[in-house]
C-alpha cells in the first residue's frame, strides 16, 4: 500500500505584491498561478515552481552561487 504523495506547498511568502509583468514580487508566480494553485495537482505545481525559479533568477532575485556573473 502506498502513502498519498503530500501536496506540494505554496511557494507564497506573503510579500504580495504585483510588477508591472502582474508577476508577484514575492513568489514569482502569475496573477493565474496564484489563483489556480489550490486546484493544480502536484505535477502542474513543481512546473510553476520552475517558472517561479526562472523569473527570479530572469530578474535578478536569485544569484546562482558558483557562477560568475556576466
């Protein structure tokens, strides 16, 4: 038998707030991601994150240790 899969947690920070893009500057997700995120199986929500981690390291929020910049 095996154990549900637990779901996978928001990646909110309650930072709430919308750029210009409608990206939060928070968690990087969409106005669209946010609102569908309670109805995404486990699958759609490690793709969002995906995304979330793209758009930070995109503008800047993330610094990938190791790298050089430029």
């Amino acid at each position: 038998m095996t154990t549900p899969e637990r779901p996978v947690p928001s990646p909110c920070v309650s930072i709430c707030a919308l750029d210009d893009d409608d990206i939060c500057t928070g968690c990087q997700r969409t106005v669209s991601e946010i609102t569908r995120w309670s109805r995404m199986d486990n699958a759609e929500r490690r793709e969002v994150l995906v995304l979330c981690h793209e758009r930070a390291k995109s503008s800047g929020l993330l610094w990938m240790i190791g790298t050089k910049p430029g």
